[in-house]
C-alpha cells in the first residue's frame, strides 16, 4: 500500500508484538510499504538487524531502546499498525509521540 504521507520522512512502526503471532508478518509488510512509499529512514522494532543486536534482552529493556529511539529527534511520524490499541507498549508510545509532537498515522484500518 502507497503511503504517500510518510515520503521522504522518518517513520518508526508501532504495533502489538507480545502474544502476537503475526506480528513479524505485520512489521515486515508495514516495513516494505514504508520503502516503496519513500521513507527516507524506518525504525522497525521487529527488523532482524534491530533484533540482533538485543540477545536475551527481555520486554522492559527493549522497551527503554525503542522509545530511545522514538525520542531521537530522528523520527518524523509513528505508523500504528493493526493491534496497536491492545499493546501497552504501543500505547505509550502513542502518548509519547502526542507528548513530542510526533505526528500520528492510524494504519490499522487500512490494511
């Protein structure tokens, strides 16, 4: 899916992971649409390369790296994602981004 708002921006993914079986799949087709719209930069937190580098992290410390990485300065807009609403982790990332003015982009419903 085209996302031509999100052209030439840096976009972190945002979504359920924990106690998701599809989210590598959601992640990764989020992730690629990103690409093909453009994205000048993607933040995924289910990428391999991210996942790497975080052996035997556990939920709380990825946590505190990602919304490191929200917080960066480098990131443009969040892509919610399908299940976004039903992750604790997501929805504080939501407030963040409100709380930083990043802007917000609600993709659930369009996939």
């Amino acid at each position: 899916m085209h996302l031509p708002e999100i052209e030439g921006r840096s976009v972190y993914i945002s979504g359920k992971i924990t106690n998701n079986e599809q989210a590598a799949l959601q992640f990764a087709k989020a992730h690629k649409d990103c690409i093909e719209s453009g994205a000048a930069y993607v933040f995924n937190p289910m990428a391999a390369a991210v996942q790497v580098k975080r052996p035997g992290w556990m939920h709380d410390d990825h946590m505190r790296a990602d919304i490191h990485e929200l917080t960066s300065g480098r990131i443009d807009v969040i892509l919610q994602i399908d299940g976004w609403r039903e992750s604790g982790g997501a929805l504080l990332e939501s407030a963040i981004a409100d709380m930083c003015g990043i802007e917000r982009i609600d993709w659930s419903e369009s996939e």
